[in-house]
C-alpha cells in the first residue's frame, strides 16, 4: 500500500481557502459546508440547477435539484452565515449526464450516472468555473478522505467509514481535481444519526430531511418508464442461450445484466430454477437468460480509465469494486493499449458493461474505469 504523510488535506490547510461548498439540499452538503467555515475557510455556498424543468417538488426522499432542495441549501447557507449562489448548469446536465444515460441503455450498456455527475459536473463544469472566479477547492459533502503526500502529490482514500464510503462515484477524479476537492466528513467515525445530531446543534432544518437515494433526474423512481418515454417501445425477443425464443419484451434498454424479477416469461425453465439476464443486444432487440451460474464472470475489459496520480505501470494486484455499495473483490489488472485489462481472483456475477471498475491500493483509490467486455467461464459476451 502507498505510504503516506499525515500533512494538511485541502480541509486543514494552514491558511484559509477560498471554499466554494456545493450545497445540494441535503445534510451530509450542509454539515460539510458548516465544518469548512468553522474551519476559517472563506466558503461561499452554490446550489446547481440542473433541471430544466424543477417546478414539482420532490417526493419522498427521491431528488436533489428541485426548488425544495434549492430552498433547502439557501436557508442552511443563511444558519452558517455565508453568501449562497444558484448556479444553472441545466444544459450540461442534460447534454453529460442525462443524454449519456439515455445512450448508455439504448446501447445495452447500464451506466452510473452519479459517477457522471462527479467527473462531468462537480468537479469538472463546476472546479472549472470555481478556479476562473479565483476558489480554491470545492467543497462536498462526499463521504471520503484526500491526503497529501510529503512530494505534494495528493491520494483519495476511503472514507474512515467503510459503511458510508463514497470514494467509488469519486473515482474518476484525477490528481488536478483533487488538488482542488474538500471532503469535509471523510475522517469522521461518526454514524448519520450523529451527522444529523450534528446538523440539528448548528440549527440546519435539514437534519432530518431523508436521504436521497434514486436517480434525481427521474423524480418517480421509475427508470424503465423513463427510458421507455426517451426511446419508445420496441418489441423483441427473450431468448434462452440454445437461441430459443421463451418471451418478448417492450425494449431491451428495460433490462440490465443479472437481472431475475420481472423478466415475465410466463413458464419455468426445465430445471424449475430462476433464470437471470445474462446479455442484452441492441442490434438485434434480444434479451438472453439463463442459469445463474451462468453470471460468473473471470475478466473484463474497461475503457476510458481515470487515475487519481500516477497510471500504474506494469500488472499489479489489486482490490476491485464494481458498484456503490459493493463489496470489494481481489484482482490482477494491466493497461494494455489504454484499455485496462482485469482478471479476478475468483469469479463474480453480475458484471454489465457501461458500469465503472474502480481499483484500490489499501484503501487508496488507484483509478476507474468504465467496463466494456466481460469474460465467462464458458463464453465471452
């Protein structure tokens, strides 16, 4: 594992930072943006407007960019005694995250669209704009740690929480990003109950607004209705692996890899055993199942990799996570020809291209990198 120095993270820098705290609406954003100000830091607060249309207010805890949480942001901005700012970042938004998503599923890819936003808004459209206007971090409420090294160089790390980590929708920033990035809870062995605790001393309304945990652009909750929405219905086929057709569907983009409810084939397989999607193709609108032994995956391949420093040279053994909240798997992984080639130690299932790969040292995040082909005990698709 990387050694590294217990020297100044952006949070407890020896000089106060011009801190632009981007505030969601959420408590995790604000109790983040009220630490960086009792920390001396000169925070000013910025809620991102990033639907076109944020007129309905949010339902239940699904959301984090409708007028409500913009209201939200504003008064917690107000109890912490900074300036607040709306900025509109509705059209990038749209074109980076949304169209991405969009295009991902129509592709038969099942994209992270938290871990867009990340590499495509906060730290990117907004440390850009933050850095022109003369900030210098950006500060969120992202459960993970930066550490800075005695060469200057910087390291994300997990947060000291395993149970609420973040460092995985993180793991697209690059050493420039995290140069700027404040995270403000990452060192805090703390439960929500005491982030919240926290929130209600300082007098944030927020401390008991629930949490957000759907995808925001989709108010309702219901991914396959929005998709259905953008890209229309196309009947095709359910196919098992001989080939034989055992159901249709209305659109291949309503299903993701690993996927066993509501796949509505109408008659058991021959085993009497569940069966789980195991490949979608959009060129031809088929939907293949199959046995769950069938998932295992033994390697993949992962483009447009993302280092959080240096690229590693060489193989090297690593710890892998495949999702948010994953758990980690052992790995062997190269760059061969800028594609990242990975082997597991022992096999995993549920592995859908478009998903990110992010790969750890310890508890340092080495890089990401969006999974393009998997590798089967029996086939590759």
């Amino acid at each position: 594992m990387t050694q590294t120095s217990p020297q100044p993270s952006p949070m407890t820098s020896p000089r106060p930072l011009r801190v632009l705290a981007a505030m969601s609406g959420g408590v995790d954003s604000a109790v983040a943006a009220a630490r960086a100000a009792e920390a001396g830091h000169d925070v000013t607060g910025v809620h991102l407007a990033l639907s076109a249309n944020p007129q309905s207010f949010r339902t239940g805890a699904r959301g984090c960019c409708t007028i409500e949480d913009s209201r939200d942001a504003r008064r917690a901005a107000d109890v912490i005694g900074i300036p607040f700012y709306v900025w509109d970042l509705a059209e990038r938004f749209r074109e980076d995250v949304v169209e991405d998503f969009v295009a991902e599923y129509e592709a038969g890819r099942t994209p992270n669209p938290c871990l867009r936003c990340n590499e495509k808004i906060k730290f990117a459209a907004l440390l850009d704009k933050a850095l022109a206007l003369g900030f210098d971090a950006v500060c969120t409420g992202h459960y993970a740690t930066v550490v800075l090294n005695e060469d200057g160089s910087r390291e994300l790390h997990r947060a000291s929480d395993m149970a609420k980590d973040q460092s995985y929708v993180l793991g697209v920033l690059d050493e420039r990003q995290l140069a700027h990035a404040m995270f403000p809870l990452g060192d805090t062995l703390t439960t929500k109950d005491e982030i919240r605790a926290e929130a209600e001393r300082r007098g944030l309304a927020v401390a008991k607004k629930p949490d957000s945990h759907d995808i925001c652009f989709i108010a309702d909750g219901d991914t396959q209705g929005f998709l259905a929405n953008r890209l229309g219905k196309a009947e095709g086929d359910i196919v098992d692996e001989s080939g034989t057709k055992i159901g249709s569907h209305e659109g291949a983009f309503g299903f993701t890899i690993g996927q066993r409810k509501g796949l509505r084939i109408g008659h058991p397989a021959a085993d009497g055993k569940p069966r789980y999607v195991l490949d979608i193709s959009p060129v031809n609108n088929t939907v293949t199942v199959g046995p769950v032994e069938a998932l295992d995956v033994t390697a993949l391949g992962a483009i447009k990799p993302r280092w959080c420093g240096t690229a590693p040279a060489g193989p090297g053994t690593y710890t892998a996570q495949l999702r948010a909240h994953g758990g980690e798997t052992e790995v062997t992984a190269e760059l061969v020809d800028g594609e990242l080639r990975v082997r597991f130690a022992e096999p995993v299932r549920g592995v859908a291209p478009g998903q990110a790969i992010v790969l750890y040292d310890g508890t340092r995040v080495v890089g990401s990198a969006t999974i393009a082909t998997t590798e089967r005990a029996a086939a590759r698709v």
